[in-house]
C-alpha cells in the first residue's frame, strides 16, 4: 500500500537516464578490465618466467672485438642508482664444460655441448618449489629456450625422420648432464621444468650456479656479462639515454614489449576511469531523481510518519527501488560483456591461436564491488532525505 502511494510521482524517463547512464559506466569499466587481462598476454609474451618489466643490458661489441664484456660492480652500482631503476641482477654464467645427453628409448639418443646461465630467483616467476637446488644433490632444474625446441623439432628431428617433441613430452624426459672441469667431473640428472620466449640462455638456479662454479671452476673469473633490470617504466627516455652514452646494448624486442604493455596499462586505466566517471553521473542523476521524488511526496510522507511509520519503513520502497535497479544493472553489463567478448575473443584467437583465456572473477569481483558501493551510498542517501522530514 505504501509503495502504491509513493509511486505516483516516479518519472520513468528519469530513471531511465539512470539506468542507461549507469549500464554504460558499468559495462566500461568491467570491459576495460576484461579486455586488458585478455590482451596483455598477447603484448608481453607473459611465459610464466621472466616479468615484462625486466629489460636485459649487455656490453656493445666492435667490429675489432671489445677486450672487457664483463660489468665490475662499480658500473652495476651506477646503474642502480639511476631513477629508472628497480633492482638489478647479474647473468652468472657456468665457467665449466657441460654436455647434455637426452635419450628417447629405442627412437633417438643424442648429445650436445651446451652452457648454463642463472640469475637470481627473485627474477624467475616461475614454481618455487621445483626451481631449487639443494647441494649435494643429483637433480638439476633447467628451463629452456622455445627457440631450441624448434630448432630441434623442425631442423633436427625433420631432417633425421625423427618423432617431434611436444613441451610437454620435453617436460617429462630427464637429461643427463654431465660438468667437467678442475680435473673432476661429475654426472647428474636435468629436469626441465618451463621454457621462456624471453631469454636465449638455458637458465638454472642460482644455487646450483653457485656450487658448480666453485666445484669445477673454483679459479675462474665470474663477473656477469648480462644485467638484468627491473624498471619502472619501459617507456622512460632515460633508459635508451643511458644505454647510448654507455655504449650498452638492450634487448629491443623486449623493450617495445614493455612499452607496449605499459601504454596498455595506462589506456586501460584512463578507459576504467571514464567509465567510473559516467557511473558517479548516474549515481547523481539518480540521487536528483530521488530527491525530487520525495520533495514531491513531502506530504504523504509526513502523514505516513505522523501516523506511526518508521522512517526506514517510509524508505523501504525507494531503497528497493534503486537496489534493483543497480542489480539488473549489473546483470546485463556481465550479459553485454560476455557478448563482446566472445566476439572479439574469436578475432584475437584467430590471430593468435596459442593465447590462453583469461578467468572471469575479477570482473565478478569488480562489478560485486561497485554493485555494493552504489547500491550502500543510495540506501544512506535515501535515509537521510526521509530524516529531514
């Protein structure tokens, strides 16, 4: 009965403006967040093993051959110190003789020479829990280069008629590696547990770099001749700066990557902030609709609270009101944004057939979150305008 005479003063047009305004502010903010979750894979090449944030600097060499590579810690202090920079880490590289012997039980058994590169962990997002060595051990974590297994799939294997190795047969096999060097030598047993598009070295803990380059190299130089910096901004002017007047070399496929990805962050986040702005109009155009509303049904109101109603039972009606709104709001921006994607979800898949989808809940989360918020200052707002009377 009282919604029956509260109603007679509602504008549908009024909200309708509402809910239109607040369905595209909605829709714009859960798809600008969808769509850069889907898509920045696509730029950053993300792995699962070395951050897109991460750029690899490398000492230039001349036409005549350049007698130091190496970095001494003052030139790694110096870098550290720069404003663009995060953290930096050294490429520490085996100085000892390996060989890697890999067999297929009655299909193939091959051996190659090869090297072994670490950097320190913090840098290898990958699972902590197979990327250890303890010493004393005979198991060796390894993660491989992309290009080698096509190297191998499509030059070695094709030319020899031999079976082609998947990256998850390759993950299953376990190498024998053998190091030699300080007049010992010793075999032990490789397990490759992630490959990378990012780095062109065959990558093993820092432990193991460690102990094996003490055990088989206890005399040799290791200063790094890579670095591995983490910056905050790829797009930063300063680093292409620096890099020049250092006579420095920078993996340039990476660094567009970054600036790529960066660019994307930053595009998303202006698209997310437009569409929040648009929510915050509808928040108002709704809050004015209300407002008018109960200006309209002063009278009723002071009647129906004159006659023993409760100021939240008087506010009941429009707190409703607006709480389903804001709900079917909701709904049809995940119902419009799963329309879209799927659209766009095709075209990128057929550009990219290896691209992975991507989880719905944070949109859930964000579009729960922003439900709640609203839905919560229109229920206060409503209140406090029923209290003035």
């Amino acid at each position: 009965m009282i919604w029956k005479l509260l109603r007679q003063h509602i504008s549908p047009l009024q909200l309708l403006g509402f809910f239109i305004a607040n369905l595209l502010g909605m829709l714009i903010v859960l798809l600008a967040l969808q769509f850069y979750r889907d898509v920045k894979p696509i730029f950053s090449q993300d792995d699962g093993i070395i951050n897109n944030d991460y750029l690899i600097l490398s000492k230039r060499i001349s036409t005549m051959g350049l007698a130091v590579t190496s970095f001494s810690e003052r030139e790694i202090d110096e870098l550290r110190s720069q404003p663009f920079t995060k953290s930096v880490g050294a490429f520490t590289a085996s100085q000892y003789k390996v060989s890697c012997y890999m067999g297929i039980e009655g299909v193939a058994n091959f051996g190659t020479q090869m090297y072994f590169e670490s950097v320190p962990d913090s840098y290898v997002d990958t699972d902590h829990s197979k990327w250890f060595y303890e010493e004393g051990s005979d198991l060796v974590p390894i993660i491989l280069p992309r290009s080698y297994l096509a190297i191998y799939n499509f030059g070695f294997a094709q030319s020899r008629s031999l079976p082609k190795l998947s990256e998850g047969v390759v993950s299953m096999l376990e190498m024998t590696v053998l190091l030699r060097g300080n007049g010992t030598e010793r075999r032990m047993r490789g397990k490759i547990v992630g490959f990378t598009n990012r780095l062109q070295t065959i990558l093993v803990p820092e432990s193991f770099m460690e102990w094996s380059n003490r055990e088989f190299a206890p005399d040799s130089d290791a200063s790094p001749t890579r670095l591995i910096v983490e910056v905050g901004n790829p797009t930063d002017d300063r680093i292409t700066k620096y890099v020049k007047e250092h006579g420095l070399e920078i993996d340039e496929d990476k660094l567009k990557a970054g600036k790529t990805t960066y660019f994307l962050k930053v595009m998303s986040g202006i698209v997310m902030a437009i569409g929040l702005l648009i929510s915050m109009l509808s928040f108002f155009i709704l809050m004015l609709s209300i407002y008018l509303l109960v200006q309209k049904n002063t009278q009723k109101l002071q009647n129906l609270l004159l006659i023993g109603y409760s100021p939240a039972r008087v506010s009941l009606p429009y707190q409703l009101l607006t709480i389903g709104m804001n709900l079917l709001v909701l709904v049809l921006a995940l119902l419009l944004l799963w329309v879209i994607r799927s659209y766009y979800m095709e075209l990128l898949w057929t550009m990219f057939p290896s691209m992975s989808e991507t989880s719905f809940i944070p949109v859930y989360i964000l579009g729960g979150v922003l439900f709640l918020l609203v839905s919560v200052l229109n229920a206060i707002a409503v209140r406090r305008k029923v209290m003035t009377i």
